[in-house]
C-alpha cells in the first residue's frame, strides 16, 4: 500500500474525527487500531523534519522523498509494536536513519552525502543580502561534505534536529564518550574548513 492510497481512505475507517491536538502518542495508537486519519495527521506534523533529515544525508531530493514515504510507510506498518519508550519523533528519526543507510547500500554509494537545507528568502531582503545568504549557505555546504559520514551524522542530530548528546548517544548505538569524542572533532574540523574558505565559524551558526 502507498502512502497516498493510505491518505485518499481517511476518511472511510471512523465515524469520530481524530482529535487536531491528539498528542503524537496517541496518533501511534490510532494509527495500530486503523485508524487512517491518525495516520495522514502524524504524517503532516513530521514529514517535513523527516525529509530535511534525510535530505542532508542523501542529497538527492527523489531518494530523499523514496526513503520518506518508506518511513511513514513502516511506521504505519509497525504502529502495534511501538512502545512509547521514545519520542515519536525519535522513533521515526530511528526509521529514517535506517532506510537511508539501506537505500545507500541499495545503490552502492560510496559514500552519504550531506545537504544543507535550502535557505529560505526574507521577502524584506536586498538582492545583496540575498545572495549573501545563499553564498552563506553554499560555503557551509561545501564545508559539510568535506566531513566523515560519521561526522555529519553527529552535526546533524545536535545542530540541525536539536537533540542532545545522550539522545544521539541512544539513536546511534555509540557511547556518550564516543558521541562527545566526535563532536569535539567534527566541531573542530568544521573550524578548520570554515577558516581555509576565509569565514569565521561562528558566522555558520554552528
């Protein structure tokens, strides 16, 4: 079943209308019993996180929107099994790194490539200022996929999706120490790259 087969039938399996503030928790829990609604809910709440995450891993916008619709799929799949030991949103973070790295074997990739999402204009910018933001962004880019997928991974997870040390340290199967270890040195090497391009890190905001 796709995705869109699964959203077109939403409104065919209840007769109550899902709750709009049901918590992603009980979405889950919908979503185990059939409930199609839940499922289209949770999917309009994540799946835009989901396919930046993805996106800066694979780099490519078809894979990345492959890799999505796969994600939500095996959620909706593996609903009953969800426990709430994590976040939902963890969880399909969890799912997602998971496909990525499967989709990458599948096409034998040689190595992740890292994305950073696309700079969104201020309509109140000058043309000057918007391409000082887009140059902003490219050389960030750049400075990115010079790292190890490892690397990445870790800067993705802390800076870009906002989570902390010990969830990264979960998410990925690592020690805490391993985690910190790799920050340190992708913090580091970001430095580096950032100074060789002739920018000041701190001007990258990370």
């Amino acid at each position: 079943m796709q995705i869109g087969q699964i959203q077109s039938n939403a409104s065919t399996k209840f007769s109550t209308a899902v709750p709009s503030e049901a918590s992603d928790h009980a979405l889950i829990q919908s979503m185990a019993d059939g409930d199609k609604r839940a499922f289209k809910m949770l999917y309009v709440r994540h799946h835009v996180r989901v396919f930046r995450f993805v996106m800066r891993l694979v780099g490519n916008e078809s894979t990345a929107e492959e890799v999505v619709n796969e994600v939500f799929l095996e959620a909706w799949r593996h609903a009953p099994e969800f426990k709430g030991n994590s976040q939902v949103a963890t969880w399909l973070l969890a799912i997602a790194r998971f496909k990525t790295i499967s989709e990458c074997r599948r096409r034998s990739e040689a190595q992740l490539d890292d994305k950073v999402a696309a700079v969104i204009e201020d309509p109140a910018d000058t043309p000057s200022t918007s391409l000082e933001k887009h140059e902003r962004s490219h050389i960030l880019q750049e400075c990115l996929t010079k790292l190890t997928p490892i690397h990445r991974e870790v800067i993705n997870l802390i800076y870009y999706q906002g989570k902390k040390v010990e969830e990264v340290a979960q998410f990925t199967g690592a020690p805490i120490s391993t985690i910190k270890t790799r920050m340190h040195y992708a913090r580091s090497r970001m430095a580096e790259l950032l100074a060789e391009a002739g920018v000041d890190r701190a001007w990258a905001t990370i």
